[in-house]
C-alpha cells in the first residue's frame, strides 16, 4: 500500500463527487472529502481484512479488486469481481462494525477511504442521498447473488462460461481481454479445483469458442458461451 502526498485523482472529477452533489451540497460534500484518504494498492495486497472493524467506506477510483471469504473450514471463495469507478462497503454501513469480506486488489487500484462517521452525519439529512448510494451497492452485489445461484445449479462447464461472459461484460467491458486473474483465482469463483478449470479452457479453445494467448483471452462466440451457460 502505498500513501501518496500528491492526489492520485481529482475530486473535482470524481464519479463519487458527481453522483453525491446531485443530492447534497458542496459544502457538506467537502466536508466528507476533507476526512478522506486516498491510497494505491499493488496487486495482491488486501485493502480491508475480513473480520476487521469497519470504519470506512471505499470508493474503488480505478483498478479491478475481489471480494473473498474465508469460511470456518479453511476454504477461501471469490464472492465478486468489480471494477472501478465505483463505492464499496454499503453493506457495513449500518448493519455491521467489522468487515464481511477482504477486498484484495487484482490490478493496481487507486482507492479513495471515505471516514464513516462524517458520511452517516450527511445521510441522516439526506433521504434521496442514501436510497441512492443504497441502490448502487445493491447492483453490485446482484453478481454475487447471480453467482451463488450459478454454484448451486450449474455444472462446472457452466459456472466457468458465466465467469467468461462476467468478466467480458461487467468487468474488462471487452471480448477480448487480459486475465489480471490467475486460474487459482478462476477456480475460487467458480468453486471447483484449478484442474477443471484448465481443462474447461483448453475444451473452450480447442472448440474456437474462445481464443487462449497466454493470459489474454479473445471470446469469438458469445452466444455459445450462453448456451453452455444455460444448458450446463
């Protein structure tokens, strides 16, 4: 983690100013940006540790980060994938004091920790304000949603084509992308070993659903990774 002295974005162009000062005003919105620290995180390293008090929300300026969960058996599973821009940690802010996941970044992601205490104390005045950010956070967590019930009905050939189509259209906004994941982290998404991933893979390949350079990934048939999608 790196603290930098000189500002890794401007506030004044930030998506999280924009959104806000639609429904609060500046002064009060500066009051917030005053109390807020702006950090960059290295891939691998882990921004917020599951099980930690929570005191701040987390705006994701730029980068790709995951959100994982260690259960009581040791088994470490990626609940979600998100890109920036977007505000992380809804879901603690006023049901929890310690943090329900990690968030470890993917990529190298230039984070924005938003103080708590001066965010509720600008919420509470504003009811439009919070339905809002409420709204948003709930969209993020859909895909976790989609995916537990993707783990619960799909086979593995299924699970992985709905990772494939994810990523393509919610996180590198491209059919044809470079991993930022390695396939240990594929195999927590999806829930299955790292050898079925592989495998699942090199079928997709050899078939010329998708195309496998190394770590970029081309996918040339979106409606066949549907179909896997939907019939596995």
């Amino acid at each position: 983690m790196m603290e930098v002295e000189s500002q890794l974005f401007d506030c004044n162009k930030c998506a999280f100013k924009t959104i806000s000062c639609h429904y609060i005003g500046d002064d009060e919105f500066e009051i917030i940006r005053q109390l807020s620290v702006q950090l960059q995180f290295e891939k691998g390293e882990t921004i917020v540790k599951q099980g930690s008090k929570s005191t701040h929300l987390i705006f994701l300026h730029k980068g790709i980060l995951k959100f994982t969960y260690h259960n009581q058996s040791g088994k470490n599973f990626i609940m979600t994938i998100v890109a920036g821009p977007k505000l992380l940690g809804g879901a603690n802010l006023f049901f929890k004091n310690t943090n329900i996941f990690s968030l470890v970044a993917i990529e190298k992601c230039d984070i924005c920790l938003i103080d708590e205490r001066a965010f509720k104390n600008t919420l509470v005045k504003h009811g439009n304000y919070l339905l809002i950010l409420f709204e948003k956070t709930i969209e993020m967590f859909q895909s976790s949603i989609f995916n537990f019930i993707s783990l619960a009905h799909q086979q593995v050939n299924g699970r992985i084509a709905d990772i494939l189509i994810y990523l393509s259209e919610e996180v590198y906004k491209n059919q044809g992308y470079e991993f930022t994941l390695s396939r240990k982290e594929i195999a927590e998404f999806a829930a299955c070993s790292h050898e079925n991933v592989i495998t699942t893979l090199s079928k997709l390949n050899k078939e010329g659903t998708i195309t496998l350079v190394g770590k970029k990934i081309i996918i040339n048939d979106l409606n066949k990774l549907k179909e896997i999608s939907k019939r596995s």
